[in-house]
C-alpha cells in the first residue's frame, strides 16, 4: 500500500531538524511523499512570532531540496481554531485508500491526549513519533495507554493498514529548537546552517526574527 507522510507543526521558522527528520522516517517507514502542513496557530503553544503567509514562504522555500517534500497550506483556509483532526479528515476523504502517516515530536506526543478528539485521530492516520535519544515516551497515563494498544515494532505494519498504527521512529539529534533559533536570531547570530539557505534568505531579507 502507498503510504504518504504529514508534517504538522507552525514552522516558526522551520529548519534543518524538521527536514533531517521528515527524510529519515520516509526512508525508514517507505513514504512515497511527505507533506509539510504549516498551522496558523497551535493551541498547546504560544502564538508564532511571525504571520502565517511568511511561515508558508519559508516552508515552501525549505521543501523545495527534496523531490518528494511538499508543502500543503490547508489549514489557512479554515476558519479558526484549527484542529489537527478536521485537517486529518478532509485529507483522509481525499485519499481514502492510502496508508496516512502522521508525524509528531515526541514532546508533543506525550501531550497528546490533550487534542481535539485525540482518540479519534488513529481512526484517520497512524501516528509516527520521531524519537531522538534521551526522549523518552510517557510511562504512565492515557498515552502511554494508548501506544501499549496500538504501538508497532515493526514500520511494515504502516504500510498493510491505512491507519490505527503508533510507530516510534529514531531519528538523528539534530538539538535545534525553533524557539532557541528565533531568540539567536534576534540577538544577531546568522542561522547559516541551521535553516535551509533559501529560508535563511528570507530570515535576512525581511529581518522577521530582529536581529
């Protein structure tokens, strides 16, 4: 079965850990595609520093190194809030007979339980949690519940079934953090190799962290 990918996050700005990460789990779990899908806001996390249509310039920019790396901008055409099931099911009603993969931080993983209609989302996608060494998964509670139910050792489980999965994928620690990034950025120092050079570029070209 053809097995797509989807990257969700605010890229605020994107950078080298989410493309090092979304090239490792394709290869790891065989994804033809990965889509990068930019949200306007997340409801777990403070509200990004920099406006929606330059985060989705700098994702496009970003995507473009890799042939099967594209970027997917949906969310910006709903009406707010945003949740991560609604744009999981408008997608899942457009490709009803692919296997979906759904890719999280591990950090936010462990959160999930506070989603919306969390529970309900492995009815859409299988999740892949991308797992750097020293992160580790929750020990006790609802998710930790729920990957005891549906985690699998295996990725070839992802690609037999179009959802319901929990697959933990180890990654390379790329220790960049978006967060540490803008605050560099703010205080002078050149992101040169952190984000890909054409986002770089539009960092530079529109001073959208100070700096």
């Amino acid at each position: 079965m053809e097995a797509i990918g989807l990257f969700g996050g605010t890229f605020d700005p994107i950078h080298c850990g989410h493309l090092r990460t979304a090239l490792e789990v394709a290869k790891v779990v065989g994804l033809s595609e990965v889509r990068f899908l930019p949200w306007p806001t997340h409801a777990l996390r403070t509200t990004p520093s920099v406006g929606g249509a330059l985060r989705v310039d700098m994702v496009r920019a970003a995507v473009s190194c890799h042939q099967i790396f594209k970027t997917d901008d949906r969310a910006f055409s709903r009406e707010p809030p945003v949740y991560t099931y609604d744009v999981l099911s408008e997608i899942r009603n457009e490709h009803p007979l692919l296997s979906l993969c759904f890719l999280s931080g591990m950090d936010s993983f462990a959160r999930m339980d506070k989603w919306h209609r969390w529970r309900e989302i492995l009815d859409l996608v299988h999740i892949v949690v991308a797992r750097r060494p020293g992160s580790d998964l929750p020990r006790s509670g609802a998710v930790y519940d729920l990957v005891q139910e549906r985690g699998v050792e295996t990725p070839a489980a992802l690609r037999t079934a179009k959802s319901g999965h929990i697959f933990v994928a180890p990654v390379t620690p790329l220790q960049i953090s978006a967060t540490a990034l803008r605050q560099s950025i703010k205080a002078g120092v050149d992101p040169r190799f952190l984000v890909p050079e054409p986002v770089r570029q539009i960092i530079l070209e529109q001073s959208c962290y100070g700096g």
